[in-house]
C-alpha cells in the first residue's frame, strides 16, 4: 500500500501542488479537524469525483474553540486518519501544526456581522470568527479550485458561502448532504465521547428535527408551534439539554415566524459532556 503523501508545513505543500496547478489541474480541498468518519469521507468521494487533485487538511484549530470549550479534549488519530486517506485515494494530507498555521498572533481576523454572532454564534462567541479565519488561511496555502463543507454543520457552510462572495475568494464552495449512523444521529468526530446512556438519549435530535419536517410540510406555517412541540420531544429526553432550536430563511439564516419558504431547523444540545449539533431543510407545501 502506498503511503499517503502527508505535509506537516505550508512550504511542503504548495511544493506537491506546483506541478499540478502549473498543468492547470483541478483541486479539491475537504478542511476537517481529523478523527475521520463516513460523513468526512463522503466531502472526500464528492472532491474525488469532482476534481483532478484532492487535498485534505487536518488541523483542530484553537481559534475556534472557546476557553471552556474541548479543544484538549477534541478526539485525535493521527495514523487511522491517514490510513482512511490513502484508501480514499488523496493525493496530499496537509497536517500543520499550532506553530504552522499561528507562527506569531494574527493581528488579521475575519468576522462576520451579524452572521458570525446568531444561532451558534451566541452558544459560542468567537467561534465563526475562528473558522472564517482558518478556512482563510487554508483557501490561501492551498489555492483550491472547489472546498467541500458539510451542511451538518449548516451555519458553518452559509458563513463560508458568504466570507467568499463578500472577499471575493476565487474557489467553489460545494454542501455535501449530512451523513448519519442507521439510527438517524448526525456523524460526529464527538460521539465517541458519548456514554452508551447518552448515545441513546442522543437519537432524540434527529427524530425531534424529522418530526418538524413533518409539521411543516403537512402544512404548519406557524415556526412557534413547530419549535414549541420539538422542544416537548426533546424535553422528554431528560439526557439531553437543549441548547437552541431556531427556524431560520436557508439563504440566510435569518429567524422566520411564518414558514413561508424553504428554512433550516437548527438545534443545538448538549448530551452528557458533549455539545452536539443537527440540521434538517423543510420546505412548506
Ligand atoms: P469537522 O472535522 O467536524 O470540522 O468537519 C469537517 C467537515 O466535515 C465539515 O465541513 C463538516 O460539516 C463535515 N461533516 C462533519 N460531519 C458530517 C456529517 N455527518 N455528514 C456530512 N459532513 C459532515
């Protein structure tokens, strides 16, 4: 088996993307902060089939994380990462470290306002002005053609969309479908810090976001009332806290009253030790 071509500097890098980029290949960059799943392996089919190069990037980024949030925490596997990589037939894992990516303090970061600041923004401040930041800094050491990004995380996904067309980044950004176990949990790097009991218990996220897409499209236009019998379902589960639950425009993301047009349900929760999201479009009839 062929060892994947793995670059810990930003040098190494650009150096393996030269030859592509001077025969005007395509590249496809997945961004993830490692502990790989099927979910990150599907952005990695997608960018596969869609691009001549294919670059991964794994870095759990500090910036993003707020100061009593699991950045030491955070899941890592280094060696089954990159073993998942060369099966899935990459062509470079790009792997900095802190020092790599944050050699002195940024004194340049990206925010966006209000869009950074909402929904997830206020369970986490700081947080999308982190990721907008890092995705920057990665769409500049890379030079992708395309960036693939989960609409699991659908917040994440509008801020980047946005970051690009307000600074002009020349990249395709690509949502890729959320990827989920059998049981209709949304795959996570953080479910493995899931108790059986709370694995369990966790399950009541999905069913409570599949309940309001069936509301809605039976109908219901009121978003109060679909919020108000998600949040029963889920207050059944006394292993889950809920954290925010908001019915918002899918372009973008503002809260909607009446359900009007296509929306967004997102919910965030905190299950045992672990702050879990989900996302579920509905469209009214
Ligand atoms: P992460 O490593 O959690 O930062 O995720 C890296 C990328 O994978 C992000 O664009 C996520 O939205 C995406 N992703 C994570 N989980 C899933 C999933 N279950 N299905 C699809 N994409 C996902």
């Amino acid at each position: 088996m062929r060892p994947v071509d793995r670059h810990e500097t930003i040098d190494a890098l650009r150096t393996a993307l030269r030859e592509a980029r001077q025969a005007g290949q395509s590249v496809g960059v997945v961004p993830t902060m490692g502990y790989l799943h099927d979910g990150h392996l599907e952005l990695v089919r997608r960018a596969r089939a869609e691009n001549d190069r294919v670059v991964v990037t794994i870095f759990v980024n500090p910036t993003q994380f707020g100061p009593n949030e699991d950045f030491s925490t955070y899941p890592r596997d280094m060696e089954r990462d990159l073993a998942l990589l060369d099966a899935a037939k990459v062509d470079a894992v790009f792997t900095p470290g802190v020092e790599a990516m944050y050699p002195q303090p940024l004194q340049t970061t990206i925010s966006l306002k209000p869009l950074g600041d909402m929904l997830i923004g206020k369970v986490r401040p700081g947080h999308f002005s982190g990721v907008a930041t890092v995705v920057a800094k990665l769409f500049n050491i890379v030079q992708p053609t395309r960036a693939y990004f989960g609409e699991k995380d659908f917040q994440q996904l509008t801020v980047i969309r946005r970051m690009v067309q307000d600074l002009n980044f020349p990249v395709e950004i690509v949502g890729v479908p959320t990827v989920r176990e059998a049981d209709g949990l949304a795959m996570s790097s953080r479910n493995v810090r899931l108790s059986p009991d709370d694995r369990r218990a966790a399950r009541v996220l999905s069913a409570a976001l599949a309940e309001g897409a069936a509301m809605i499209e039976a109908g219901e236009g009121d978003a109060a009332r679909v919020v108000a019998q998600m949040t029963t379902t889920i207050a059944a589960e006394p292993g889950v806290a809920l954290r925010s639950l908001d019915i918002c425009d899918s372009r973008d993301l503002s809260v909607v009253e009446r359900i009007d047009r296509p929306v967004v349900m997102l919910v965030t929760a905190e299950v045992g030790p672990v702050l879990l999201i989900d996302q579920r479009e509905a469209r009214p009839v």
